[in-house]
C-alpha cells in the first residue's frame, strides 16, 4: 500500500501500463524491506525505470503538442505501412472501395426517391383525400367534385383543399417543331397556394379561370420551356396552340417542381362541368389538402370519416358506401416502392458487412503479427486507448483512399443503373450525390475506421508481455480468444451472405414464375404506337371514329401488315379504365359480386382482338356493320363469364352502365381474358364495346407484322401523318418492349440483390478461405506431430474441413433463421413462391456450403502437406 501510495505522488501511475506499474509497486516494496527509507526506495524504482518515467514526465508538459504530433506520426506511419505490405494495401482499399461504392449508390436511390424532401413548401404538412368504396371492390379511389366542395366546406382540420384531374393530354402543335403530345393535367386555381409553390416566370391561375369559358391559359415545366422554346423568358403572354385551341402562356415553373409527377410538362385551369355537383357521378378527381398547425394525420382521417359518413346520410342514392382516406403525400408518392428499395438498401449493408468482416479479420492478422511489438509498448506504459487510436489513425490512410474511390465507384454505378430504372420509378429525377448521400459515405468511412480499426488493436494488445512471449516460444502467433474471434467474424460473414442469398433465389425463382405466366395476348412481331386525338379538330364520337378507320386503312394497306387494330389502353402498358356495369336479369343471390361488378372496358377496332392473338371463346367479334346507328354490342372476356353466368351461354345477354339512361348493350362474343394491369394480378373483368359506338381520343394502334415490327416503325408513322399531318405520335415501342417495362421494376431488384449475393458469396470465400489458413500456419507444429506420431493425411484433412463445416454450420443457422425473420417482408416481392420456399432455402445453402468447402480445401491439402521432420527439426 505505502509503494502504491508513492507512486501516486508521482503523478507516474495514471500513465504507465498495468504490467509496469505492477513492477514499480514490486521494487518499491523490495527496496523498503531493505531497510531503505521511502524517498530512497523512490529514488531506486526511478532509475532502473529512469527512461521511462522521465519520458512520461516530460509528455505531461506538452501533452497537447504531442497528441497531434503523434496523430501525425500515426497518419505517416500507416502511409509507410502501406508501402511495405502493398498486397495487403490493395486488398483493403479495394474492400473498401466496392463496399462503400454499393453502399452509397444504393442509399443514394433511397434518399432520392424515399427520404428527400417533396419540393413544396412545408411539405409534411400535405396529404392527399382519397375515396374508398371496399363495397366496390374499390379500396382507393379518386374523389367527386360535390364530396370535395362538402369537405372544403365542413372540415375543421386542414387549411385549404385543391384539386387536381392528373390526366389531360394536349396536343402541341407549331411553335417551331413537329407536332407534339404533351402529358398534363387540370389544376384548381388554389392548387398551387397549397402546395406553397409559385412559378418560376410569371404568375399562377386565378380563381375566374376556373370557370369554363375563362380557361384558355396555360403554365409550362422548366424542361418544356427550355426544350421546346428556348428558355425564351418573352414566352409569358404569348398564345401557343393546344389541340387546335389558342392558349395564352401565364407561367414557367421551376426546375423543381414536378406535379404530380416528372412526367407533367403542361398544367391548365381545373374546369368541370356545374352538373357533377348536382348527380355527383364523376370521380375522376385529386383532392390535395394541407393539414392545419397542430392537427396530426390521425386526427384528420378521423373528421373526415365522420364527413364522409355526414355527406352519406346526406345523399344515400349517390353516397353511400363511399368513405374518405386521408394519406401523407411522400407516402402515396412512393408507396409501390418503398419496400422493394428498402430491402435492396439492407441487402448492400449486409454486402458491406461482409467487407468489413474480411478487413477486420486482414487487419486482426497484420495486428497478430506485430503483437510482441504492441505488447511490449503496453509492458513499457502505453495505455490501451494509445495504442487502439494509434491502430485507427494508422487505417485512415487505407479507409481514406478507399473511401474516395468508392465514391468514383457510387458515381459509376449511379450512370450505369439510371438508364436501367423502371420507367415507373416515382422521383426517379432526384438520385445522386447529393449533400446528405456524401455526408452518409462519410459516416460510413468514419463508422468503420473506428471499429475496424480499434477491433483487432484490442484483441491484439489483450494479453501481456509474458503471455505473448509464451505464445511466441511456442510458435503461437495467436490465443484462443483472438482465434474465437476470427471465427466469430467468419460466421458473421456465413450468416450475412446466406441471407442474401436465400433472398436473391426466391426473387429470381419469384421472376422465373412471373415470366411463365401468359398475359393473355401474343406480344411477337407486334409494334405499337400511342395516339392523342384533338376533340378540337373531331368534336365527336363519329368524326373521332372515322379518322381511326382512315388510319387502320393506311397501316392495313402497307406491306409486311398482317393486322392492325386499335384500343384506348394497351395491356400491362400502366393505367386502368373501369367502370360498374349493371347485367340484366341476374339474380343477386347467385351473383358475385352481384348485379354491378367493377370491370375493366375497352372500346376497341373489329380486328383488335386478332391483331394482339387474344382468342375468340364463342360467338363473334365486332364487325364494321355495328356502327352508331346499329344496336349497341359488346364483347366479355371469360372471366366475366364465369363470374356472371355461371355455366349458361352469355350470348344474347345483356349489360350497361348502372346509370339508368344508357342503353343496353348486348353481348355478341367472349374472349380470352388479358392481364390488363400487371402479369402478377389477374385482374377485373373485362368489358368491350364497338370504337364506333363508344370512341375515346386516347387510343394505341397496335400492328401485326411478318417480319420485325420496327423495320415497319417509320412506315407506320407515315401513314399516320398522311392522314393528318398535324397528328403528334408517342411512346412508340414493340409490345414485347411493353411487357418488359411492366417487368422492369422486379427484374431490377432482382438483378440487384442477385449482383450483392454473388458479391457477398466472393466476399464470404475469401473470409473462409483466410480463418482456415490462418488457423493452419497456426498448427503446422500440432500437424507436424500428429503426422509423425503416425496421423494419416487424410485425417489432417478432416480436421481442417471438419473447422471449416463447424463454422459454416453456426452461420447457416444463424443465416436461415435470419432469412425466416424477414420472410413475410420479402413475401410482398413474390409471385407463386412462399417467403419460406424450401427449395430456395436448400439451393441457397447448399451453393453456399460447397463455396465454403472449396474456400477450406486449399488450406487442407497444406496441412495435409507438412513436412513432419521439417517441422520438429525447426522447433
């Protein structure tokens, strides 16, 4: 106690090692048995550690000056580290560079589409009204204009609502270029008010040009004014032709804003006929709202259930089972991909995992190697955090390096993948590297240099000087623990790549399973092409009608033109048009749903249905006699069949609109049914009429050629425009190409998650591959004897094998338990396979299991090797 006490007062044991200070406190003792008074026994302990302590003492001075001296000196000494093992150098930049690279890349998607903020002022405080029938088969749908007056009228929660009709095509025409379709939409005058946005150049809508009559103006994108006009700021008041009709130009919006969608290059005033306040029919409406100070989502949805039920009990014929949801506007935004981008951004981590697991264990053998050295350092007063911030700052050259070039790499990968993103991706305009995606590489570097490189310090300096130099005189290089260790990290990596891998293989077997599926339609040799029909120019259905026989009597004329047909919405192209139809004479007890169902309608061409090779089941097709003038006929696909008469022939049957002054139409023919929407859902029924005696203006030729249908690509064109030279043309495409697209967002995740698993399956090899190695070199002496006492070599191989199955083992279950936990997330990605699929499991662990053994195979045939008198004559 009197030593401890002494070398208190030199202020000495704060800064010495434990080792050290146990032998001062020794001599100290010793010198006092001696007889020798306490300030000599001092004295004595002081200069056998002399060096030492006065080193300590003069450090105490200058100790600011000296820490970042010695930062520095850390920062040079790792330059110089790398110098000296440059194979190891690369391994680790590499590492890094990959791990970093896919990492920011990815979060670079997420941040873009998920978590940046909407460009609106305040836009958490924004939402979005949406109606709900469920009794309809309707669990979200757009609102009416008399429910959004009564919920502008009657709410308490929110400070304005505006409203938006997201669908209006306007048909650009002169201005200098070829005729052109521009995608659009009608916006309420207090629309943008709401979402707290002004334009760029000129002024908003006013409220009086929200009334028919007054609404011949117009506001442009950034990216329209800046392609189509130059970025000419005198734009604003001049007149430009849409679909025939003289708008005058009161605005540009910035570069910004993209409502609702990237897609929108025009808006005009919001106008709808007086009549839908009064038989409230119509819903084709957004209803966009902002929340009031203080009021939360909650508290809003639960008003507007209390008005939805309000304006039910109000208007029972029209209103009843029709609810109101209330929905954060980045959520309704993203909502079709924030599962999908979240599980890719934790299938990167994991891949990063991975990595740093393999770096540690590379870092935690070039620490071994060095731990005389780091334990004499210890033995001679360096403290523990001395040596795990002099192990860190000597990584930061390393992580520094690696970080840079992931950078490049995250770049790259954000060039190469954008041309490859779904054209569907929402906010698709916001991915790169932006301030906080840097800011998150840089937590990333920062996260794992401290980590990773205080880990293997640690463990390296945890024994003392006389442990080590035992292990040493043994030929050890390394304990126990620092091989458990080691074990742990390969583990770590068995488990992360396993879970990665059971995930890629039930998305691609989910893919597989999606791509077999018939969508109801031949897509070969078959080109498409879009058409926006002015109503200014055909003012009705006939004039609408006859100009698309003139077209199909072009396209049908030109050679290599097997058919050619037209409908106002392509299959799996994206949107839906349904509507409820009421069928005569169905029993409502026998019916389901009942007398209306919700159906999908198409009008469509007399040779739409051989065209696209969508089969005939009974009866006829349309024919060129069932025009306006003839009785009204309609064609059900089988699944309305089935659902709506059971066993008996719908032929001669009739259906309608639920609205009592349209007429029936009778059912002529039945066809096959076509997934309208998406490969992965089945969808409604499906409801044709004669273009003839129903036209729309949005309509999609399609063609059936001999031959490749793009060699036919400019020819169609052609004859459109020697039709009507002011006719624009768009999104022209092969059908095989549309189906791609609507394949598009799940080929890409699971290309991706496919690309981290194969990534991780390399990464975890080598992992397997360096612990097994290790622990060889590690038992050559154990090996040697073994051999000699008699051991065969196949014996020596199965020890080694028989470690590396060990740790397999332990990450598989750890991996397979962890692929079950997220089973239910993943479920929502497949199609026909289970999130627990026991063939994707299986075929995942077994891939796995023979890369590990390969991974140990190289280890075991060196240990297998050893020489035995070689060995024993070393030692």
């Amino acid at each position: 106690m009197r030593a401890r006490a002494l070398m208190r007062s030199d202020a000495v044991d704060h800064e010495l090692g434990d080792e050290i200070g146990e032998h001062l406190e020794h001599l100290v003792d010793e010198n006092l048995a001696r007889g020798m008074t306490p300030e000599a026994a001092r004295e004595a302990a002081r200069r056998e550690f002399g060096p030492v302590t006065q080193l300590i003492e003069e450090s105490r001075d200058a100790r600011g000056v000296m820490w970042l001296s010695n930062a520095w000196q850390d920062l040079k000494y790792g330059v110089r580290l790398m110098g000296r093992a440059p194979g190891f150098a690369v391994a680790a930049i590499l590492t890094v560079a990959l791990g970093i690279g896919a990492t920011t890349a990815m979060f670079s998607v997420v941040y873009g589409v998920l978590l940046r903020p909407l460009p609106y002022g305040d836009p958490d405080r924004l939402v979005n009204i949406w109606s709900t029938a469920p009794s309809r088969g309707l669990p979200r749908a757009y609102v009416g204009m008399a429910n959004v007056y009564d919920y502008k009228a009657r709410n308490h929660v929110f400070e304005d609502i505006g409203a938006v009709r997201a669908i209006a095509n306007f048909n650009l025409i002169g201005q200098g270029g070829e005729p052109e379709r521009l995608f659009g939409a009608r916006i309420a005058a207090n629309l943008l008010p709401v979402l707290r946005v002004s334009p760029l150049l000129g002024r908003a809508f006013t409220e009086d040009e929200d009334e028919i009559g007054h609404d011949r103006v117009a506001i442009l994108s950034y990216g329209l004014w800046r392609r189509r006009f130059g970025g000419d700021p005198a734009i604003v008041g001049q007149s430009i032709s849409l679909s025939g009709e003289p708008h005058s130009v009161v605005g540009v919006m910035g570069p910004e804003f993209a409502y609702p969608s990237r897609d929108y290059q025009i808006w005009t005033p919001l106008t709808f006929d007086p009549n839908e306040l009064v038989n409230r029919q119509n819903y084709s409406y957004l209803a966009v709202a902002r929340l009031k100070p203080g009021v939360t989502l909650a508290q809003a949805s639960a008003e507007m259930d209390v008005i939805a039920a309000q304006i039910a009990r109000d208007h029972p014929k029209e209103n009843t089972g029709i609810g109101a949801a209330v929905a954060p506007m980045l959520s309704d935004v993203v909502a079709t991909v924030r599962t999908p981008l979240y599980i890719l951004l934790a299938a990167v981590l994991a891949m990063l995992l991975i990595g740093c697991a393999n770096l540690a264990n590379l870092l935690l053998a070039r620490a071994l190697a060095r731990q005389r050295e780091l334990a004499v350092r210890a033995a001679l007063g360096a403290a523990r955090a001395r040596l795990v911030i002099q192990s860190i700052a000597e990584l930061v050259p390393l992580l520094a390096i690696g970080g840079a070039l992931g950078l490049v790499v995250a770049a790259w990968s954000i060039d190469a993948v954008t041309p490859l993103l779904p054209a569907d991706l929402p906010r698709a305009e916001n991915i790169g590297l932006q301030l906080p995606v840097l800011a998150f590489a840089v937590a990333m570097v920062t996260a794992i240099t401290v980590f990773v490189g205080a880990w293997p310090a640690l463990e390296a300096a945890r024994g003392g000087l006389v442990a080590v130099t035992a292990d040493l005189s043994r030929g050890v290089t390394g304990g126990s623990r620092r091989a458990r260790t080691r074990d742990l990290l390969v583990v770590v990596q068995i488990a992360a790549t396993l879970w990665l891998a059971v995930g890629a293989t039930l998305l691609t077997r989910s893919f597989a399973e999606l791509k077999r599926v018939s969508p109801g339609f031949n897509p070969e040799r078959v080109y498409s092409v879009h058409l926006a029909i002015p109503r200014t120019k055909y003012r009705n259905d006939r004039e609408v009608a006859a100009f698309m026989r003139r077209v199909l009597d072009r396209v049908e004329a030109l050679p290599g033109v097997v058919a050619a047909g037209m409908v106002n919405r392509l299959p799996l192209a994206g949107g839906a048009q349904t509507a409820g139809i009421e069928f005569e004479g169905i029993d409502r007890t026998r019916a389901t749903p009942g007398t209306e169902i919700q159906a999908d309608i198409r009008p469509v061409t007399p040779d739409y249905f051989r065209t696209l090779g969508i089969p005939l089941i009974s009866g006829r097709t349309f024919t060129d006699a069932d025009g306006e003038d003839a009785p009204p006929v309609g064609i059900i696909d089988e699944r309305a069949a089935k659902t709506i008469f059971g066993g008996a022939s719908p032929i001669g049957r009739r259906f309608r609109p639920p609205i009592s002054s349209q007429p029936w139409v009778t059912i002529v023919g039945v066809v096959g049914h076509v997934r309208h929407e998406r490969l992965d859902e089945d969808g409604r029924p499906q409801i044709y009429w004669s273009y003839r005696q129903f036209a729309q203006d949005r309509e999609a030729l399609v063609v059936r050629t001999e031959t490749d249908p793009a060699a036919l690509a400019q020819s169609i064109a052609a004859a459109i425009r020697s039709v009507d030279p002011e006719q624009p043309i768009y999104d022209a495409r092969t059908l095989e190409a549309v189906v791609a697209r609507s394949l598009a967002q799940r080929w890409l995740q699971t290309t991706l998650l496919a690309a981290f698993a194969s990534m991780a399956v390399v990464l975890a090899s080598i992992g397997v591959y360096g612990v097994i190695a290790c622990g060889v070199g590690q038992r050559r002496r154990e090996f040697g004897i073994r051999l000699a006492l008699g051991a065969r070599r196949t014996e020596i191989v199965g020890l080694v094998m028989r470690r590396g199955a060990a740790l397999f083992i332990v990450g598989a279950a750890v991996g397979l338990a962890a692929a079950a936990a997220s089973a239910r997330v993943l479920s929502s990605l497949l199609f026909h396979v289970s999130g627990f699929d026991l063939v994707s499991f299986g075929l995942a662990t077994a891939i796995l299991f023979a890369v590990a053994l390969a991974a140990c195979g190289l280890p075991a045939r060196r240990a297998a090797g050893v020489d035995p008198s070689v060995t024993l004559r070393t030692e």
